[in-house]
C-alpha cells in the first residue's frame, strides 16, 4: 500500500466514524482532480448536472453564428438583414457620428430603406456576406481580442447588433436555443433577464409589452422547447443610466406583479457611470412596494474594482439578490452582514474577467465568499459575447480554486434554492436535483472516465484560448463549435 493508498483508507475510516460515507465526502473526486487532464476535468463537469443559471441577459446569451442563422431564417416572412461593411464618409447629422462609425452593425429593410443613397452603399446583405466578411461580423459580437474590453462591449458590442433586437420573433429563437444548450450542460432552470420594449413585428408596427411576453410564451409553449425540459422564468430589467429609468422601473415592476412566469426585476448598466447609483432608485422601490405585492428584486451591484456602498445600498433597495458582488470584499461590515445570510451574490467569473473587473482569477473572491459562508451560484451574465458555457464556469471554479465536491453541490443547490420559484416547482427541481448529482456521483464512481467516453462536451473559445482546452483537435474544435 502506497502512501496515497493508505491516506485514503485513512479518510475512509475518519469519514465513517463521523458518519459520512466516503462516497458522499468526495475523496474519489479529489482523487480524480489530482489525475484529471484539463480535458478530461471539462468533460466530466459538462456532463454533471447543474442546478439553474441566475443571472444571464438573453440577448447576451446568443452565440454569433445562432444570431446568424435565426437572422437568415426570418427572409422567409419577408425580413432583411444588412450589415455595414464598409465607411464611404456619407454626410451625417452631428449627434449620429458615433453611430454611423460603427462597422458591422447590422439593420432590417425597414431602417435601411431610411438611410441615404450613399450610406445604403454601405450596407451589404446579411445573406450576400463572403466567408471573410461573414467572420468579421461574427467577431464583432465576441469579445475575444486583448484589447476589447468594458468600453467595446458597453458602448458597441450591444449598439452593433442594432435590428437583430427588435424583432421579438428572433429573440424568442434565441430563447429557445439557450434552452436546447443548457439542456444539453445538464441545466435545470434559467432565469433570463428578457428585452420587451422598443420591438416591432415583421412589417415594422410598434409592439406592446405585453405583446412581446407573449410571442416568448407562445415559443416556450411548443413542443421542441418543451422537449428540452429546462424550466424558464423571466427578470425584466431597466437601464439605470437613462434620464426615465423610474418610469421604466414602474412598468416592469408592473408588468412583473401581474404576470406570474415574470419573477423579478432587475437594474442594469456600468456602474463606474454614477448618473445610475443604486440610491437613486429608494424613493421609487419604496413607493411600488407600497402598491405591488409580490415582486422580488434582484440587482446588478458592486461589479467594480473601486471600494463603494453600491451592495450595502442595494440590499436597502429590497435586493435579495446581488449580481457579481465584486466588491463587496472590501465592504468588510456588509461582507460580514452577509454571511449565512438570506441573500445570494450571482457569480459570473468569465465576466470580471473579460470586463477586466479583476486582473486574473486569482484575484477574485468568489473562493472568499464561498468558504466564510456568504451565498454564491455561478452564471453565465452574457455568455455568447465571451464564448462560453455554464460549464466554463464550473470549469474555471475548480481549476483555478480547487473546489471539492460538497461545493460543487452547494453551489448547483444555491442555484435553485435562491431561484425565484414558487415553493412547490423549487422543491421539486431540488429533489431531482439532488437525485441526479447522487446518480451521477455513484456512476462516476463505478465506472470512472468510461462514464464519460460518450460525451462530446461543447469547447468553445473561451476555453480554448485560455486553458488551450481545443489545442490539437484540429477540425474537430470547428465541429465542437458548431453544435448547441
Ligand atoms: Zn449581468
């Protein structure tokens, strides 16, 4: 018996004098980190179930080439899609400047039939983009260079994509998409943060809200969406920045406490900008609460690298659940409020660092939080702009801090526990659950990476270009990409 041999008997009999069966302590997944290649530790945590996503922006969550082909589709009920691909210095109004120099941006028949004879030059069919020119629009919406970072993603990452987000028929197809992936990292339950104003239908009719909730039930509703058996509620959330962010804050919270399958509102928006600071809001939050039951709020707050109260001054929003919570490390008074505490930080670690929030993983805190009791589940925020997966996430946790399995199952708990459910689908998602990370966890046990021979975990560029996760694979990276 070697010295690993005989440490691990040694915990087998440590861990069922204190009544914990070995298996459910977790030293066989300890075992298989400390032999696992990066590879083989993505396919394993790909495979294993995941509890829900909390904090994702749909819109965000639509990888390039989806965008690409729900957009082409829509050619069949008579919508068009250009993109600019080029600047022949057309004459513009002064406040459009920034607008008209931005390549790539892509807009329907309806606003190019708008625009100028010389700057309609401008613009080439979606459809009609060569292979090179169809790269470069693709790359446009993925925020994968070293230098693109907060600015090229606040200011034009969401501008570029321009008429994509105003026909609602598309951004239920991405709704419907997520759905199939998540499924298919073995996702439970998503809480998307949906758009629902500024949408026109195909012919370029302003549409209601109300209107716009409905096209997105109506694509839950069918049976390929159904079939992906990934439970769905919707957040709706306001720009803070803006100068009538109270009047979109009353809508939503509105349409939030008359619709059941709405289950909270949320604020958005870079918070080194204070015209938005969580303050702001009191009077407002304060005033609906007195007119609507029943509405939870869950809030964008400390996703900075600069000291402040914006978490401290969140919770007194009504918040109870905080998204990214970056520093609020260095709010140590609030930090230590939180501890044990009823409220949730989502998490989103590919996020802080493409935003450049943190300088590398090591700075983070989630480790921190995680292991002084302050609740925390990973999310994926705006996944299809960075390239990857709730599985990436994962990935990251583990590689980067080490996490045992018991985290492993704490955080997919969190997960759903914290979700915004009612009591009766919480529990039921809880309980199968548990059940499938038992399953799993037994499997794995019996059979080792066998288990996982059949599975064909999605690689996409994140992964690859940070952890050289596809290096080798030549080809079949492109195959790996392309499903989902
Ligand atoms: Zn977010």
């Amino acid at each position: 018996m070697n010295w690993r041999e005989t440490l691990n008997r040694l915990a087998l009999l440590l861990a069922f004098a204190g009544g914990v069966p070995a298996a459910l302590a977790g030293d066989w997944f300890e075992r298989f980190k400390d032999e696992a290649t990066d590879a083989a530790l993505h396919r394993f945590l790909y495979a294993m179930p995941k509890g829900g996503d909390l904090h994702l922006h749909l819109t965000g969550s639509a990888f390039p080439e989806w965008l690409h082909d729900i957009a082409l589709a829509e050619a069949a009920q008579g919508v068009a899609y250009y993109v600019k691909t080029r600047i022949d210095n057309c004459a513009v109004e002064v406040d459009r400047v920034d607008a008209y120099l931005l390549l790539h941006r892509t807009v329907d028949q309806h606003r190019l039939a708008t625009l100028s004879a010389c700057e309609r030059g401008e613009y080439q069919a979606l459809s009609a983009l060569d292979a090179e020119a169809r790269a470069a629009w693709m790359n446009s919406v993925r925020l994968d260079a070293p230098h693109e970072g907060r600015d090229e993603f606040f200011e034009r990452h969401w501008q570029r994509l321009g008429d994509l987000l105003r026909n609602p028929h598309l951004v239920a197809e991405i709704l419907y998409r997520n759905m199939r992936a998540f499924a298919d990292e073995g996702v439970a339950y998503i809480e998307p943060q949906v758009p629902v104003f500024g949408f026109l239908d195909r012919a370029g009719t302003p549409l209601a809200p109300e209107a716009v909730l409905a096209m997105y039930r109506q694509r839950l509703a069918r049976a390929d969406a159904q079939a992906a058996g990934v439970t769905v509620r919707f957040q709706l959330s306001a720009l803070r920045l803006h100068a009538d962010a109270e009047r979109v804050v009353r809508e939503i919270y509105r349409l939030a406490s008359e619709h059941a399958d709405i289950v909270a509102v949320n604020l958005v928006g870079r918070e080194d900008d204070d015209r938005g600071h969580p303050l702001r809001f009191l009077d407002t939050f304060r005033d609906l609460r007195r007119t609507y039951p029943g509405v939870h709020l869950s809030i964008h707050a400390g996703e900075s690298a600069r000291p402040d109260s914006h978490v401290r001054d969140t919770l007194l929003l009504g918040a109870e659940r905080i998204g990214h919570g970056l520093n609020l490390i260095q709010d140590e008074q609030t930090l230590l409020g939180l501890r044990h505490g009823p409220y949730l930080v989502e998490i989103n670690l590919i996020s802080n660092l493409l935003l450049g929030y943190v300088d590398g993983f090591a700075a983070h805190p989630f480790p921190e939080y995680l292991r002084t009791g302050v609740p925390v589940a990973l999310s994926t925020d705006d996944r299809g702009m960075w390239d990857s997966t709730l599985t990436d996430e994962f990935f990251v946790a583990v590689r980067e801090y080490g996490l045992s399995w018991a985290e492993l199952r704490a955080l997919g708990r969190n997960s759903l526990a914290f979700s915004f459910l009612d009591e009766a689908t919480k529990s039921r998602l809880l309980t199968e659950y548990a059940r499938r990370m038992d399953q799993f966890a037994k499997d794995f046990q019996r059979r080792g990476e066998a288990l996982l021979d059949d599975v064909q975990p999605l690689r996409r560029g994140f992964v690859c270009r940070h952890y050289g996760l596809c290096e080798g694979e030549g080809d079949k990276e492109g195959a790996h990409r392309g499903n989902g």
